[in-house]
C-alpha cells in the first residue's frame, strides 16, 4: 500500500527491546499483514523522557484523578519529568497527523485503561481504574483519534473497530489537505453514510442533518462538528443487527433489478448471517457481486461494501 496510515505504536510492540528488563514485547498480530498498510511511529515514553535500558520498573502511586509515576523500589518521582516530555512530543506528534494510536496494555506509562493504583505506603493495588501518565495525556490532546492496545487488539471486533477508525480518520485527513468546502464534505459523507449507520443509526442521521444545514454554521464550525460526531459514532461498535439493517437497505437499491431467485438468494444468505451462520463476508460479497452485475453507481462509492482491504480478513470471523 503506497498511501500507508500512519499511526503512533508503543516501541516495545515492534520488537525494540525499550522495556525495564532490556526486552520487547513484540506484538506479531500488529506486525504481520496489517504492518503492510500502516506506517509506524514508536514511541517508548519512559526511554524517551530519560530513563535507561534496563531501569528500575515503575508505577502508578496515588489516585486514578491525580497518580504519579515513581520507582517501584527507589520511590523516585518521574512525574513531572514524563509531563514534561510528553508535553512536547504531543506538540511534534500533531504535526505528523496520526491517524491512531496502539497503546502497550498494562504499562503505566503507555496503558490505556485499568493500570493499577498502589497507595503511598506501598502494598496491594488500591485501584484498577488507572491510566498510563503518557496515555491518558495523549488522549487529552487527541479525544477523536482512534485508539487500542495491543492486548484489546486481539479481539476480532475491537481490532475490527479500530482499523476501520483509522482507515476513515485517513480518508478524513486526505480530505482537509484538498480543502474544507462543502462539494468535499458532501462527497466524503455520502460515500461514507452506510459505513456510519453499520455503526450508529443516531449518528448516520445527525451527521445527515449536520451536513444539509452546513450552510448555515461556517466551515470551520461545521468541519469541526462533523468530525467530532463522527468520531462519535464509530466509537460504537457495528453489531449483527445493525448490519442487517444496512444489508436490507443496500438490497433496496436492487428490488427493480433483480429477478425472484435473485432477490431470495440474498434475503437467504442475510438471514444466514443474522442467524451467526455465516461472516459478513459472504453477505457482502454477494452485494458487491450484484453492484458490480446491475451496475448501481452510488452502492459502488459506498465504503461499507470496501471498508479495508480484504487480505485483513476482517469480515471473515465477524
């Protein structure tokens, strides 16, 4: 894939042997074929802020709102140093407009959710609602990017969710560099509208209504809108039924076109499908095949049909 995605990944995940103990945690499920259509951008925040290989291990003290970040033995603070780090490595990984994020699970530095809490006096964990001191400033500063971690990453929705975020965060960013104008956000929705409501039947309508009233906001505020509620929505995972709504309103498209045995074939196979007898390929396979046969212009744009690409196999176990 020439036009890679780039996105931000925890060093250790690509084999960069950055962890406590002088070793990687290298995440063969993020570095086979998907690592074909990404472009990486690592980042170890504790090397980075200035702690060495190997290195004392360190955790989070305190309480979820306000944990410090201090040497499991030593006691010695890294708070304020990893603030000041991140501060200025979130202002450079702006300029590079990632388009996600793959966090390294249970860091407590890097992880996302449910990092243990220790109390100040030491012994067992007071909390597991915490976040890594890095993580949790990233998603301050970026709340609409994408963002996994490796262990979430195993699971075939949450994997399946977030690469097609990211692979829409994309197509969004390529659509700011041709411009904000309304003929490029038109454009980008409809192609994009059956994708959203797999996701968010609200939000696919909203998003409808945002854009049929843009005129009337500005560019700026309407760009700004859009963006963030479709983030919104594909925060939200599709589901068999939600996808069996979009199924039936694409065969909507065909019902002047196809013969008896045609139509019943399609009902069959999405009933199938609504049954967890088949993936979703295989329903979607047969829509394309007719988009393709009937020749229906608007399903062809439609990036529901081609969220990703197949050698991912996404669509194969859902």
């Amino acid at each position: 894939m020439k036009d890679r995605i780039r996105i931000g990944i925890s060093a250790c995940l690509l084999g960069e042997n950055v962890r406590y103990d002088g070793q990687s945690a290298l995440a063969k499920h993020l570095t086979g074929t998907l690592a074909d259509y990404l472009e990486f951008r690592p980042v170890c925040p504790e090397v980075g802020c200035g702690m060495p290989v190997p290195r004392e291990a360190v955790r989070l003290v305190g309480t979820p709102e306000n944990p410090r970040l201090v040497g499991r033995q030593s006691g010695k603070d890294w708070t304020d140093t990893m603030r000041q780090w991140a501060e200025g490595t979130l202002d450079k990984l702006a300029d590079e407009r990632l388009c996600g994020f793959i966090f390294k699970a249970k860091s407590p530095s890097s992880g996302m959710e449910r990092i243990k809490i220790y109390p100040e006096e030491g012994g067992q964990p007071v909390s597991y609602a915490g976040v890594g001191l890095f993580a949790g400033m990233f998603m301050d500063r970026f709340p609409l990017m994408p963002v996994e971690d490796d262990g979430r990453m195993h699971d075939i929705r949450l994997r399946s969710n977030f690469i097609e975020r990211i692979f829409v965060e994309h197509r969004w960013n390529k659509l700011l560099d041709e411009g904000k104008t309304m003929k490029g956000l038109i454009d980008f929705h409809s192609r994009h509208k059956m994708l959203i409501r797999s996701h968010d039947v609200a939000g696919y309508r909203e998003l409808g209504k945002l854009v049929a009233d843009g005129k009337n906001l500005g560019i700026e505020t309407l760009f700004d809108q859009y963006h963030a509620r479709l983030a919104k929505a594909l925060s939200l995972k599709p589901t068999i039924k939600k996808n069996v709504d979009v199924l039936m309103h694409i065969l909507g498209y065909f019902k002047k076109m196809l013969t008896g045995d045609e139509k019943q074939e399609c009902l069959e196979i999405i009933e199938n499908y609504r049954n967890n007898l088949v993936p979703l390929i295989v329903p979607v396979t047969l829509m394309n095949h007719y988009v393709r046969k009937y020749d229906v212009a608007y399903l062809k744009e439609q990036y529901y049909l081609n969220p990703h690409p197949l050698e991912l196999k996404l669509r194969n176990h859902a």
